[in-house]
C-alpha cells in the first residue's frame, strides 16, 4: 500500500507484490489444509521465537 504512493515505481509494483502475497497465502493455506508444517525462512524463525 505504501508502494502505490511512489510516482514512478509505486503504480507498477504493486500489483505485482499484491498478486505474490495472494499466491503465498494460497499456498500456505493449502499447506495447513494438509496439515504439513511448513516455515517462512524470516517470519517462521521469529514466530517460533515468540511461542517460546
């Protein structure tokens, strides 16, 4: 969201970032429809970090 305000990049990157986290979500929500573990390398470390 923040991309958009950007005049020359903003309008061409985000849609195209909105369209990989859509995907991502897709994916990691098959994933747990499977029930099979599945960590994002940065964002699984620090939520494995905050459980503990």
């Amino acid at each position: 969201m923040v991309l958009a305000f950007i005049p020359a990049v903003g309008p061409l990157l985000s849609p195209a970032i909105s369209l990989g986290i859509l995907a991502l979500w897709v994916i990691l929500m098959v994933k747990a429809f499977q029930k099979e573990l599945f960590k994002l390398p940065v964002i699984g470390d620090l939520a494995e970090q905050q459980v503990k």
